[in-house]
C-alpha cells in the first residue's frame, strides 16, 4: 500500500506571499501571513496528500536567533502545528502530521552543524516543542551522520513513530550524504535506532532514483520525496533560498509521477514530494498511486 505524502512547503509559500522572500523564509510567513500556511496544507490535502509536514523547517532557535526572534521559537512551533491542525480539521478526512527536525544552522550545508552535543540538545528543544502535537516524529533533510544521529536521539522514546530522511549529494558516484559520507553508512546508522521509517529528500529525482537499489536492502519501510530544482549549492546562514536556486521547467506532474513509479517498483512505499513539487504533482501521485489505485 503506498501513502501519499505532501509537496514542498517553502516555495509554495514564496510563489504566493505577497512580500519578498526574507532570510527567515517561511518562518516569517507564520508571522505576517498564517492564513498562506494552512491554505498550503489544505491544497495538499484536497490533492491526496495523506500525511502532511508542519511549517516549521525555518523555525528553529538558532535561526531565530541570528535574526533577533528567539522569543518567538514557542509561539512559532505552536502556529505551525495549528496551521496543520486547522487544515486537517476543515477537511473532515484521517490526515496525519508529522514534525519537522531540520538541518540547523543552513540547509545543504553539514559542515556548518559540526557539534555533536550542540545538535542534540537543538534537537531535542525542537522535538520537545512538537511532540505533542504531532502524529509522527519527522527528522528531514539530513545530511551528515552527526545530524542523523543527533535528530534520531533527540526523537526516540516519546511513544510516537519516527521517520528519518535524507538529503543526498549530486556529485557522488556512489548514494552518499551532502557530508560525503556513504547512504550505506547511515542505513548501518540507523540499525543502531527503532525508527519507523527511512526516507530520501530534497535531492533531485535522477539523485534519489539512483540510490534506490541501497535504500531497498533495508527491511524498515521506506519512501521518498524529490525536489524540483535545477541543482542544489550549499547555503550559509542567512542566505535566500529564492536567490539561490531555480525550478526546473522539464519535471511535469506526469514526469515527476514517472520517476516515483521506479521508487516504487523499488519497493518504496511513502511517496511525496519537497521544494518546487506542489499540488498538481501531488495530485497526480494519488491518482496513479493513491488509495483508489489499491
């Protein structure tokens, strides 16, 4: 049975905002504009969207910090998660939600997150925020042993389930972390915790499709989520991700649903989508993979 899971968040956010994409990227949506979030959530869920992410990837203390909001990391992780309770509740349907642990400090960028012990107690303060109003536990777009490890830690032993996915380099010959590190390595990891689900992300789609023959040796059920850039560069602190990258033009709904038919013929059976994959895409996952299809 495959489960459709939601698209990217963040770009949707930017392509409908009616401010200019800030360094707090969809953070600061939570604040000027919830209204946009819970629209993002409800769009998914009428696609066929059977799990859907809280907008809190941007809302981490440390992020807050550098840009003098500290104070708001609480009410922010509560906004998120009512955003996701409020779009679920209007459409009357079975959704789950799950959490957002990020990568801290930048995206595509492990070298920046190099304190194991900094990691897990940001982990920790994040999970702490969310657990409880949360279906899943969900750590994404991981991309260093340190981070998988820290995220994976802070999650377990809160009675609920925990998913675990990662972001992957373009540049390997071999599936490997944005660290370098080897995709086999972190499956080997993982051994080590009873999470409930590993997942690949916000790579591109050829990236993710060639890694699939190493995610399908696992016996923990597994899933991924593509993005729609062009290509992927490490981000600094404060850097805007609309600056930086750029949707790519060629991956349809119909050729993005192509892509995931391979991971599920994998074996892969939770299928969604990251940045610059939005609800036409989703739609078209639940029509070709969805309940009905079962």
């Amino acid at each position: 049975m495959i489960t459709i899971l939601d698209g990217g968040m963040g770009q949707e956010l930017i392509a409908r905002s009616k401010n200019p994409p800030s360094e707090m990227w969809s953070a600061r949506v939570l604040l000027d504009e919830p209204e946009l979030v819970t629209e993002v959530h409800a769009d998914y869920i009428r696609a066929g969207a059977e799990v859907i992410t809280i907008n809190a990837y941007s809302a981490t203390p440390e992020r807050l910090t550098q840009y003098g909001h500290g104070d708001l990391f609480l009410p922010l992780q509560k906004a998120a998660i009512d955003c996701a309770h409020i779009a679920r509740d209007t459409s009357g349907k079975d959704i789950k939600i799950t959490g957002c642990l990020p990568p801290l400090f930048s995206s595509y960028n492990p070298d920046l997150n190099n304190n194991y012990d900094v990691a897990l107690g940001i982990y920790t303060q994040i999970a702490d925020a969310q657990s409880d109003g949360v279906d899943i536990l969900l750590a994404e777009t991981l991309g260093s042993l340190l981070e998988i490890r820290a995220a994976a830690t802070a999650l377990m032993g809160r009675g609920k389930p925990v998913w675990i996915s990662m972001s992957l380099s373009e540049g390997s010959d071999t599936p490997a972390l944005r660290s370098g590190e080897a995709l086999s390595a972190a499956l080997d990891l993982l051994d080590d915790f009873s999470v409930d689900a590993i997942l690949l992300n916000c790579s591109l789609p050829e990236t993710i499709s060639a890694a699939m023959p190493t995610l399908a040796q696992i016996a923990t059920p597994f899933g991924a989520y593509a993005n729609g850039f062009t290509a992927i560069k490490k981000l600094e602190m404060g850097d805007i991700v609309a600056e930086k990258f750029s949707k790519r033009s060629d991956l349809t709904p119909q050729g993005y649903a192509n892509f995931a038919q391979t991971w599920i013929d994998a074996g892969a059976t939770l299928i969604g989508g990251c940045c610059e994959v939005g609800p036409d895409h989703i739609t078209e996952l639940s029509r070709r993979f969805g309940a009905s299809q079962e």
